[in-house]
C-alpha cells in the first residue's frame, strides 16, 4: 500500500510538500515527492500504486516506459554524462568533441531526446559550415561527434535505437583546406643543416634543439604531443634493439607504444641524452608551440618552399608525413609501415603516404624486362628454309608439301587456276579460309573414299 507523509522538519509549515512512499514491482521500497496539497498527493498515490499493479500482471512492460522517460528527459543532462564517460582520451579530444556535440544541439534547438531528427541536422550543418567558411572534412567531424554521442546512448541502453543513424557523410576529397607533402630525404638533411646555421631561437628553440626534434620526428615518425613527452627513461639503448616507450598517457590511441630505434639515430641518441637528467622532458613545452613556424623559417632559410602545388610542408609533415612516406620508397610493405606508424587501418597509413610521378618512374624500372627472340627463318616467312613463295591457287604462304602434292599436275607444284581446272579443285581453293585446307585437300586425294553400297531399308 502507498502511504504519504511530511518530512519531519517540514510539519507545521503550511507549503511543505507531501512524500508518496510505496513498493514498486520488483518488491523495493520507493519515495517520490508529490504536491504542497494533501489530497493531490493523495491522488497521486493512488495512481503509482494501480502503475505497480499493472506492472506485476505484465500490462505495462518496465523497461518500455523506462525508455520513455528518456525519450522525455533533457539532453543536457546526458551530454555531461557522455562527457564523462570520456574521460579516458585527451583533454583536447574531449573539450572538441563535447563543443561539437553542443553546436549541434544548440543549432537545432534539440532539448529531449525525443526533438533529436536527422534532417535538423543536416539542414543545420550544411548552413552553420557555408557560413563559418568550413570544408566537407570538419561538416564529417561535426557528424561523426553528434553521431557517436547517440551511438553512446545506444550502447548505455538509454534508447533502444540511434535516430541518427546513417547520417551522411560528404566527400571531404574534393574540398582538401589543408594538403601537406611529405619532404625527401636530403630536404630533411638541409632543414636540420638549416637549424644547427641559423644561430637564432625560433620558438624558444635553439638551433641544435629544433635539428634534434626535427631528426626524432623523422626517425620515429612521432606526434608533437609525444615527443614533448619523452625524457631519458623513455629510451632503452642498452640492449640489442634499442626502443623507444611512448606511454599511453602520451600516444593517441591510449596505448603504450614500443618502437625500435634506427642505427643513425642511436649513436646520436648516445650523445644528447648526457646533457640530461633522468626525468626531466628533452623537449619542455613543445605540445604548446608554433611548431609550423620552426619548419616554415628553417626551409626558407635553405631555399625550400613552405607552401606548394603539392602541399604544405609543416611540421606534421616534414616529421609523420616525410616518416611513413620514406618507408615505403625504400621498400618496407605497407603493413610493415602500419604496424610503425601505429596505426589501427592501412587506409590510415595510405593517407600518409606521398608518392608522386617521380616515385611511380623509379617503381616502374624495377619491373623486370622481356626479351624477345625471332629467328631468320621466322622473318622470311618459312620456319624451314625461309620461303616466301605463296600457293597460286590459294594465296597462303608458306608452300608447304602438301600444297606441292595437289593432284592436278601431279608435278609437286600447283598450277594457277584457269579454265580447265576441275570444278571442285577450283571451288575449293577459291573457298580456302585456314593453312591446312591444301593439307585436307592431299589426303582426300591420297586417300579416295571408297564407293558403298546403299543399304537395304529393313522391313518390318
């Protein structure tokens, strides 16, 4: 039976509000607030406790209306929720993917999650992207943050369906904002040349420090944030394959990374670590700096473009980029470049890779060539003694024997077609389409068919 009450600090005070205490189907004790008036908390008493009844006997199915009440209740609220359960990426991924989340909300006015349409959102995104200058790749991000908010809500059986689901994504391909190039490997030796000459700070870097990160980016192909992480412990250089830990902290999938070291770099790696301490960071504060800048001021410096028909050459690229790309002219597999890169699909490691006209002409003279051999015989025509006389009556070529053998003359030549030629030796020749029809016409010859008697029709 549902009973109502007032707290007891509440009694005596004339619009303190009345308790609605019950059990509910499954035998817990439950407590809801009703109204500052007895009697419509009365009510609603009375109708939680005929809810429970109908509940038990299985005419209203519980997890239904659950889902009800979510479909009614505001988004804000799982938003926050959704935040949290994000806890587990970086700072930036979770502050870009929630603003996201939010513009989209906002934008479509959506405040249950019932309001939540696919074509608001469509609709809203094509304009919001046109207005702010956005390409086809960011429009896929605002998609791809709203869509896994609700894929989310899915997976935590707050809706039993996404109402997003198979919101489109554009071709980002065909509005490309930003296009890096992957650099050469003497371009990398003239950019790290440039720095240790230069005798200026860029950044707060000192030459010899820029030469050193951007000689790391290129042998290990690691991310900014990484390797403003690194520090002597990260390295193991004692053993034999000296490797590189990125701690999942640190690495974009989350993941601890163990990388070898190439040979070049392990002899330099032996020099710099000296100059410092067990813990402190090789690179302080690099996540935070204008690292394109370095890259842009130290090619000029050597007279390579920043900015190209084939893209720019920042330092994602001139470090990731130029990484991935040197692997593969140098003839590592493509899963053995995945596998380095640290990626989880080659079609991630593809988009890293920059191979021009120029790598495709180097690839192609490594395909191995064909000779190909004809022999005198075979030019003249005769694969015998080189004859190049032709049949008069057939026109084919060679002569062969058994065109010599044609029983007309009976002298081993043929004889060109005149007016005494029998019938069926001129319509046969005259209808030769093959080189062996002269061959089939000596063996008719050679071997007659012999006359047979017609055969008696059997009676029955």
């Amino acid at each position: 039976m549902a009973s109502i009450y007032k707290k007891k600090r509440d009694k005596g005070k004339k619009n303190a509000s009345w308790y609605v205490n019950y059990t509910d189907h499954l035998g817990k004790r439950r407590t809801v607030k009703g109204f500052t008036d007895r009697r419509a908390t009365e009510q609603m008493a009375a109708k939680v406790e005929h809810d429970v009844m109908l509940r038990k006997r299985g005419l209203i199915d519980p997890e239904k209306e659950r889902r009800l009440q979510v479909q009614a209740s505001s988004l804000e609220k799982h938003i926050q929720d959704f935040e949290k359960s994000l806890s587990d990426n970086t700072p930036k991924h979770v502050k870009l993917t929630i603003s996201r989340i939010r513009c989209v909300v906002d934008g479509c006015k959506f405040e249950t999650v019932a309001d939540l349409e696919p074509d608001a959102v469509v609709v809203f995104l094509r304009d919001y992207c046109k207005s702010k200058n956005l390409g086809r790749k960011t429009y896929n991000h605002y998609v791809q943050a709203i869509d896994s908010f609700c894929n989310w809500m899915l997976l935590t059986k707050r809706i039993g369906s996404n109402p997003l689901l198979g919101l489109e994504r554009l071709n980002a391909e065909v509005d490309v904002r930003k296009k890096r190039r992957a650099l050469t490997a003497d371009e990398i030796a003239l950019l790290v040349e440039s720095a240790r000459q230069s005798g200026i700070e860029i950044q707060c870097y000192d030459g010899e420090t820029r030469a050193r990160i951007y000689l790391l980016a290129y042998f290990t192909g690691l991310r900014r944030q990484e390797l403003a992480s690194l520090s002597r412990e990260n390295f193991n250089l004692d053993t034999d394959q000296p490797t590189l830990k990125v701690e999942a902290a640190c690495s974009k999938h989350r993941r601890e990374d163990v990388l070898p070291l190439h040979p070049d770099l392990v002899n330099m790696l032996r020099e710099w670590l000296q100059e410092y301490d067990e813990n402190d960071p090789l690179f302080p504060h690099l996540a935070k700096r204008r690292t394109w800048k370095m890259v842009k001021l130290d090619l000029e410096r050597v007279g390579i473009p920043y900015n190209t028909a084939e893209g720019v050459a920042d330092f994602h690229a001139a470090g990731r980029h130029t990484y991935i790309t040197e692997l593969l002219r140098n003839g590592v597999s493509l899963v053995e470049a995945r596998e380095l890169a640290r990626h989880s699909d080659v079609r991630m490691t593809m988009k890293y890779t920059h191979i021009g006209l120029g790598d495709q002409a180097e690839a192609l003279k490594k395909l191995k060539g064909v000779t190909v051999e004809q022999s005198e015989a075979g030019d003249s025509g005769d694969p015998q003694n080189g004859s190049t006389e032709k049949c008069p009556r057939s026109g084919h070529a060679p002569v062969d024997s058994a065109c010599q053998n044609v029983a007309t003359g009976g002298n081993g030549k043929c004889s060109p077609l005149n007016d005494e030629t029998p019938a069926a030796d001129r319509g046969y020749h005259q209808n030769s389409s093959s080189d062996n029809s002269c061959q089939k016409w000596r063996r008719r010859e050679l071997n007659p068919r012999p006359d047979i008697a017609p055969r008696k029709l059997l009676r029955v």
